[in-house]
C-alpha cells in the first residue's frame, strides 16, 4: 500500500502554511464526501525566483509563490472542473460547489472515470529535492547571472549579451480522491541561460548557453556564458550554402525540439481524434534500427521526473520507438479506458498547474546514445550540414501532418570537420524521413531543459533536403 506521509518525514518548504498539500488535499476532499459525485483534489504550493541581469545590473527580478487546488467532479461520465488560489474554508467549499455544478454543463462520456489506487507502492526517485535552490538567497543567485554575462562579455568578438538569466521553482504537489488515490511528492529544479551576441564589422551572430539542475551551487553558469560565446562567435562569415541534399548532423538542443515534436504526435489524445500522423502505426517500423526513443517518467535528472502523474498514477518508462518500431503511445487514465483492449495509463495524465485538467504529454524524452563526441559524428559523417540553431520550430513542425520546414543556420561539414559558418537556408522533410534518415549518433547526451525535458545526443540524419544557393 502506499504510505500517506510527506517525503522523507519532512514538512515541505513549498509551503508557508502548517499544512502539507497531501493534509489539504485530504481536507478538502473530506468537505466534499457529502456531494453526489466522485472527487480529485490536486493541491500545487510552490516557490519561484527568476532574475536577468543586463550590463553588470539586476534588470528584472521576481519571487513568486503560485498555488492553489483544483476539483475534478465525475458523475455518470460527466466532469466538472473548478480552481481557485483561496485554500480558506470558504474559499474550498465554493470550488467544490462549483465544479459540482458544472457537471450539468458537460456531455456525458462513458470512458471519462477517476483512476482507481495501485497495489504497488509509488516508485520512489532519490534527489528530486535538493536544499540549495531554497538556501541560496537572491543575492546568490543575481551573481550567478552576472558571473555568466560576465563570462560571456570576456570572449573575443562579443560586443553584449542579450540576455542573461537565472530562474528556479520549488513545488510541492498532492492529489488525493474519492476512488483512493493519496499521494505526495516534492521536487526543486533550477536553470541559468544566456544569450551573447558576436559581431564582425556590420555582422551579428547570437548564441545560446545554459546550465540546468537541482542544485544552484553545482551547476557552471561561467560555462554557460562560454558557450554562448562560441556559439555565436562560430557563426560569425555565415553565409547560404548550396541547395542539394545534405546529410545533416543535428546538435542536441535542435535534435530535442523536432523529437519533441514527434511526441506530441504520440500522445493518445491526438491520436483517437485522428490528428496524428501514427494513428494505426503501433508496431510499424517508423525509423532507422538505431533510434530507440524512451519516454521516462522516473530519470533521476529529469526535469519531468516524480513519482506519480496529476491524476496520481505510477510513472514509469514506456519505450515509444525500439529499434525504429512504433511500440507504445502516451495515455493517461481517459485515453486508456477509451482505447480499451486492457490498455492502460503509462503515467502521461499531465497538468501544466492546479489550474487544468490531465490531458496527455510527455515526462522526459531519452534518445539512447552511439558513440564518441560530436567531433567523432562530424568525422564519420565527413560531408553535410551541422545546424546549431533553428528558427520557426513552433510554426515549421507540424505534428498532425509530420511536416517539416525550418530556417536553419549552423555549418558545413567538410573533409570530417566543420567547416564555413552557413544561414539564411531551409531544410525540409517529414518525421518519416527524420526517423528513417537516422544514420548515426554521439554519445554526447545532455539534458536539455528548453523544449520539454529531454536527454538527446547529437543524431545525423541523411538525405535531407536543404534549400540555399543556387550558385
């Protein structure tokens, strides 16, 4: 069974009340056993700090401590929904009444249920708290920022930096329901970016770093700023190269968006509406023998990592593509029980805050590595197109028709190096040919916090079509 208690024994710093969230959840639910409908209460208590610092001066800075609860109401396949920040006796019994009233607004759906308790304990990840994020004061954590522009500012050819930010959150989360789920859990997460910009005569090129943990006091924000630097230093001369089709080595930050992208595809949701180019694909091959792609609620790293998801199920692995087969899509409890055939969640019921109810999305996304650097991929690839950056990835991935058409800028591999700086081009393909064209990768894995949550190696990917100069 599982046991009812604040992680670790302790009471959660994300709160400034007595009461945990797992106490308040439970309270709430107890005022609401006397309304005819089943009951979910998720109770969210967090703390957030962000700073950005501009030529050696705090530019903005905000402390914030967002909270609230939210009640799901399901009756006869009907869900009513109601939140509300007033965790007061009065300010809970007028959400509960609410999202009770709100089930006569709703259309009955016989798949839509609370999820029932699991038998097993919750898995348990280690470290999803950490003290430095709550013990560093703002002060640090300003100086962090300004060591990263600082270092940044020292390359040569950079003329300023952008921006130059430190940001963290503490959250605790509960959820708790009539059907007997009861759970709790705790988690800190922090991460510094910068953006430099290098300029040569009238040029400028910009280039992003960053940093991301549990911990302030253990990441490298001067290294951070170093790699904004060289970013936007490599870029400097870039110019259109030619038209053709290349074989294109994706770094890790771009290679996480557009695989980002192709989850979504995967999510059940988009695939019962018949808005997913998978739908039907489960076990089709859908890419190359060497792209293994996991979703992985429990990566002891993860920025998506907890126990439970925000219907209170068990997180776990589920492999979405093995060796280029379509094995599995992401559900929570909804699309489960519609899809039917003994199908169940895979932990994905996922809530952008107490202010929504679960739809499907991923946890953390992790490509399984290949071998050596990203100058060993280069080398072994020996003539192509290494893109650094991409512009239009919200507008150019399309995840109902697997389209790509992306701005891209980056440089040319050339006799197994990398070679002169290129911009102004267009690649484009489909996710077919994104995960069939899979030709090789590093073993450069990082975690990139920027689209998601994803642990991505650098992955070339052949035959892709890019569009530049003519001449």
């Amino acid at each position: 069974m599982n046991v009812e208690r604040s992680p670790k024994g302790r009471r959660p710093r994300t709160t400034d009340a007595s009461r945990s969230p797992l106490q308040i959840a439970r309270w709430a639910l107890d005022r609401g056993r006397r309304l005819e409908a089943d009951l979910e209460i998720y109770v969210q208590r967090g703390r957030t700090v962000e700073v950005k610092v501009f030529q050696g001066e705090v530019e903005a800075a905000s402390v914030a401590e967002p909270g609230g609860l939210g009640v799901r109401a399901v009756r006869g396949g009907r869900v009513g929904y109601a939140f509300t920040a007033d965790l007061s006796t009065h300010g809970v019994d007028r959400t509960l009444a609410a999202a009770v009233a709100n089930l006569e607004a709703a259309d009955a759906d016989p798949f839509m249920c609370l999820p029932e308790p699991s038998s097993e304990r919750y898995p348990t990840p280690a470290g999803l708290w950490r003290p430095g994020v709550a013990g560093m004061s703002l002060e640090g954590k300003t100086r962090l920022a300004l060591e990263a522009e600082a270092a940044a500012l020292a390359s040569p050819d950079v003329e300023s930096v952008e921006t130059s930010a430190y940001s963290d959150e503490e959250v605790g989360i509960a959820v708790a329901s009539t059907t007997g789920v009861k759970a709790e859990t705790e988690s800190s997460f922090c991460v510094g970016y910068v953006v430099a910009l290098a300029g040569r005569d009238d040029e400028k090129q910009s280039g992003l770093g960053f940093c991301a943990g549990r911990d302030p006091g253990e990441l490298d924000f001067e290294a951070a700023g170093r790699e904004a630097a060289e970013r936007a230093r490599a870029l400097l001369g870039a110019r259109p190269c030619r038209t053709g089709s290349y074989t294109v080595v994706f770094d890790r930050e771009i290679a996480a968006a557009l695989l980002a992208s192709v989850v979504q595809a995967l999510g059940a949701d988009s695939v019962l509406k018949g808005r997913s180019v998978f739908a039907g694909r489960l076990g089709d091959k859908l890419g190359s023998t060497l792209l293994t792609l996991l979703d992985d609620g429990l990566a002891a790293e993860g920025m998506a990592t907890s126990p439970f998801d925000g219907e209170g199920v068990a997180k776990r692995t589920t492999s979405l593509i093995e060796a280029g087969v379509l094995l599995s899509y992401l559900h929570n409890s909804y699309t489960a029980a519609k899809t039917g055939d003994g199908t169940l969640s895979t932990g994905n019921g996922m809530r952008g805050s107490y202010r929504s109810v679960p739809g499907v999305g991923a946890t953390n996304l992790v490509v399984q590595s290949g071998e050596g650097t990203l100058t060993d991929l280069v080398a072994r690839v020996g003539e192509g197109l290494y893109v650094q950056d991409a512009a239009g990835l919200h507008s150019g991935v399309n995840p109902v028709s697997g389209e790509i058409s992306i701005g891209v800028t980056g440089r040319l591999i050339q006799g197994g190096g990398l070679g002169a700086a290129v911009r102004e081009v267009t690649i484009a393909c489909d996710f077919q040919q994104l995960l069939g064209g899979v030709c090789d990768l590093a073993a450069d894995t990082r975690w990139i916090p920027l689209h998601g949550s994803a642990q991505v190696p650098s992955i070339a990917v052949g035959d892709i079509a890019v569009s530049g100069s003519d001449s």
